[in-house]
C-alpha cells in the first residue's frame, strides 16, 4: 500500500485510501511512516487523522497514540479531543486528566467536547477532586450553559455521589440527554435513594435498554425485589444484560432457587446465556448445595464453548465450578476440574484449599503443601482456608506453624478473619485459655465474631466464668443477637445454674433483640431436667 503511493506527496489524494486500509497497528505505522518520508507531519488535518485511527479506530493503538501525542510539534484542539476521547473511555482513563494538563501545558485551549471527555474520566475513576476542578474550568471557559457539558457534568456528579448538584443541574437542563437520565436513577439507586431512583426513571420520555437496566440492577441492589421483577415483567427488549441483572442480583440477595427459576425463563424466552450468566447460575448452585444442577450447567458450557465462541471457558469458569463442586461436597469433582485445568491463577489454590476446608480438611492441607512446593506464592485468604482446615481436623500444632509461617516468611499481617480462625481452632480443641489469651493478644481489637466464637467454645466445653466474660464483651459492643444469649444460657443450664436462666432470660427481654420464632434459651438434653423458654413470634 504504502510502496504504491511514495511517488505522489499530495495528501488529499492518499488520504481517503490510506484510512481505509488501516486496520491494525502494523499498517498505522506504516502509514505514519509515510507520512514523514513524505513530508505530511505538518499538515495537521493528516495527523488528526493519524491520531483518531490510533486513538479510536485500531485495537491496541491508543499507547502509539499516547507516544504520537508527545512528539508532534504541533497540537490543536481536535487532535488532542481524539487522544482524550480514546484514553477516557480505555482501560487506563485515569491517564486523561495528565493529557489534559499537557495539553493546557502547551497552549492548546480547549473545548466543549474537551470536557466531556475529562470529565467522563473522573466520572468512571469517581475522581471528585479533580473532577470538581474541571467544572471550575467549565465556568471560567464559558461552557457551563453548554447541554453537553452539561449532561457530563450531571454524570460525574450522580456517580460520585453528589447528588444535590446533580440533580440541580438535571432541573436546570433545558433538554437532558437519555445518558443524563440514566445518571440520575443510576446515582440514587447507587447510594440506595431507590425511590427516587424509580420517579426520576417514571419521568424518563424514552427509556432505552441502559436505563432497564440500570433500574432493575439498583431495585435488586436495594433488595426491592418485587419493584425488579415488576420492571423486568414490563420491559419486553430484554437482553442478556438484564437477564444476567436478575440472575446474579438474586444470587446476590440471597434467593438462589428463584435465580434459577429465572435462568429457566430465560432459556424458555430463546436467549443465550454467556459466561456472567454461568458464573451466577454456579454461584446459585454452590449456595444450594445442588450439584446436581451444577453438573448440567458445568456440562452445558463444556458443549456450548465447543461450538461457540461466546463461552470461552477463562480461568474464573474453571474456579466457579471448584467452588461449586466443593461447596456441594462433590470433592472428587472439585479437583478433577482442578487438576484438569492447562492454567492456574491463585484464586484456583485458595478456592480449592477453602472448599476442601469444611468437607476434606485434609485435602485441604495436602493441597497448600502442593502449593508450597511449586513455589505458588499463598495471599491472605489461602491462611484462612488452611487455618481453617487446621481447625475443622483437630490439627493445632499445624495451626499454630501455619499462623507464624504467614507472618514469618509470607510477611502477611493477620486481618480479623486469621484471629477468629485461630480462636475457632483453639476453641474446638478445648484449649480455652489459650484461646483467651490469643484474643487478649491479639493486634487488632477483637470484634463480635471473635468473641462469638469464644463464646460458642465455652457453651461445648462448659466454661461458665470465660463465657460469662465473652457474653459481656459483647454486650458493651452493642452487638448482642439472640444466638449470644441462648449460648450463655446454655452455659449457665449445663451447670444447672437455673436462677442465672432466668436472669440471662430477662436480660434477652428488656433488651429488645428481635428473637426468632422456634428457639429456646437453653439446649434439650436428655440427662437433666429441662427449662424450656419458648420465644414469643
């Protein structure tokens, strides 16, 4: 292409052909290279050109952009609103604002357009500092009266959580653009201001798929599933987006058999799933422990990704079905999947060590000593899922060696969760004082978890004094719950301690803790008498 065209420096012949022919980075550089041998540097409409293919037109040319953007001597407007446009909508978008700076830097003043492009860039970074300094330039530069500025303006607002300005510019508006609409109910159902979320979408003129869904994924994100369903019932150009929106937002809020149910519908409606919506239904399945179904989805994907390039089977699918097939108990299917795997991230140990930790301890701990042994280097959460193995098996002095190794060698600084695995294993072993005296030393203040767990140990192994004391912590948290009292109670009852029932009973009433139909304050056991406290509906 560019061999045929070097006799003939005139650009406005070259350019409509050269264009249409450049599809990748390697016939940009080509063409870039041309336009240098060829004296075209200093047209600036030819490198506009040059700059919008590599900024928006070819994959994986926005960083030679980045590069052009740097050595062309001379910038206008229009070259530098191509670079901003591409990099703000990127990957990368934080790299806008710096862009912008280089730009002003070197004497280019900019447009309308220039700041719906860096302030769309604060607006996906949540960049409220900087984004306010930008609408400061939008006074000074005259565009505040500008309904595109204007429409980018209420975007960054409603999605940095600045609502009020947002919405007094969205009044202020002669004419809201849709993407200024979808802002305003995308913002309020963000911060969980759902209704008015719904009225601001009830006085959307034209509501798009966006808008949809946008609306049923802050409804189910607000847990207001009847208001979801019945926008998904009225929304009749459904796509998978919305499809997948009422799956994993099901999921999410704790109804995995009616995320199913609409999986269901969704196959009845003729729409395909892809890999989010696999990754749901495999979420879904692992909450219910329902291999089975689990099994025919695994077994869906594995004939649908061969014929079919939108199931691609990455990593994540391979580390759903782990964790669906451990949750499930399914242990020898979790490591087959494991073991079939041709790539393996971190997540595919700590999925499998955590997994295996409540069904096969000891598989549990044989797979981090794998781990170790091909030098995968383990993160937080794989100690938690070997502690936790540790606890589940008996395994104390293993505990304890892999609670000094993950800060000893890993120099991993044990969070809250590493303390209640540790007090857990203490606790299920009986080591009472050991367990009090690990949380007494113990970093980071102990939280209700910590102490329910102690709590827990003490009712199994009959420790009325420690329990009492752990029972206390909580209450000066503020953070007592039913389950605490029928524990100290029990602790109390198991001594025959009666009268301390009755006042531990008390105590529960005057409290006002919501108190679950069906439990009583003290454990049946069929060698004593028994109190029974039926709690009130």
């Amino acid at each position: 292409m560019i061999r045929k065209q070097t006799n003939d420096r005139t650009a406005t012949r070259h350019r409509p052909k050269l264009w249409q022919n450049c599809t990748s980075l390697r016939s940009l550089k080509q063409i870039h290279a041309f336009m240098i041998l060829n004296g075209l540097m200093s047209d600036l409409s030819v490198v506009g050109e040059l700059i919008y293919s590599a900024s928006l037109s070819i994959p994986g040319a926005l960083t030679y952009a980045h590069k052009l953007f740097d050595v062309i001597p001379k910038l206008d407007v229009s070259i530098c609103n191509h670079v901003l446009r591409g990099t703000s909508q990127s990957m990368k978008p934080a790299k806008t604002v710096a862009l912008y700076k280089e730009m002003e830097k070197r004497g280019v003043r900019p447009d309308r357009y220039t700041f719906t492009f860096v302030l769309k860039a604060c607006s996906r970074l949540e960049w409220r500092s900087n984004g306010f300094a930008f609408h400061g330039k939008v006074m000074r530069h005259g565009f505040a009266s500008n309904e595109y500025v204007k429409n980018a303006l209420i975007l960054f607002h409603a999605n940095c959580g600045d609502l009020e300005i947002a919405s007094e510019l969205f009044d202020d508006s002669a004419k809201a653009h849709k993407v200024a609409w979808s802002s305003m109910t995308s913002g309020y159902a963000k911060r969980g201001k759902i209704d008015e979320a719904i009225k601001v979408f009830d006085e959307m003129p034209e509501k798009d798929q966006v808008a949809w869904n946008v609306m049923i994924t802050g409804c189910l994100k607000c847990r207001k599933m009847e208001k979801a369903r019945e926008l998904f019932d009225r929304f009749k150009e459904k796509d998978v987006v919305t499809w997948n929106a009422m799956i994993s937002g099901y999921v999410s809020c704790g109804f995995p058999k009616e995320a199913l149910s609409i999986f269901k519908e969704m196959r009845d409606a003729g729409e395909h799933p892809d890999v989010v919506t696999v990754l749901s239904l495999l979420s879904a399945c692992a909450d219910l422990g329902d291999s089975e179904t689990g099994r025919r989805i695994h077994l869906y994907v594995l004939e649908t990704a061969s014929v079919s390039r939108s199931m691609y089977i990455g990593t994540p699918v391979w580390n759903a079905l782990i964790d669906m097939y451990a949750k499930c108990g399914s242990i020898d299917s979790a490591i087959q999947v494991f073991r079939g795997m041709r790539e393996r991230d971190l997540s595919s140990w700590n999925t499998l060590i955590v997994g295996l930790a409540l069904h096969h301890a000891e598989g549990s701990i044989e797979m981090f000593e794998e781990m170790q042994r091909l030098r995968v280097w383990p993160n937080e959460v794989t100690f938690i899922g070997v502690i936790l193995a540790c606890s589940h098996s008996g395994k104390v002095n293993e505990g304890r060696e892999y609670f000094r190794l993950m800060k000893d060698v890993y120099k991993i600084e044990p969070n809250i969760k590493h303390y209640g695995c540790m007090v857990d294993m203490l606790g299920r072993a009986g080591l009472l004082d050991e367990a009090f005296m690990f949380v007494e030393s113990m970093g980071i203040e102990p939280n209700a978890i910590v102490w329910r767990t102690l709590l827990g140990a003490c009712r199994i192994y009959g420790n009325v004094e420690l329990g009492k004391y752990a029972n206390e912590k909580l209450l000066s948290m503020r953070k007592g719950e039913s389950g605490d009292y029928m524990l100290l109670s029990n602790i109390y009852a198991s001594t025959g301690e009666w009268e301390r029932v009755q006042k531990v009973r008390k105590m529960f009433d005057d409290t006002g803790v919501k108190k679950p139909s069906g439990y009583s304050l003290i454990e049946e056991d069929d060698d004593r008498l028994m109190m029974k406290y039926l709690l009130s509906s």
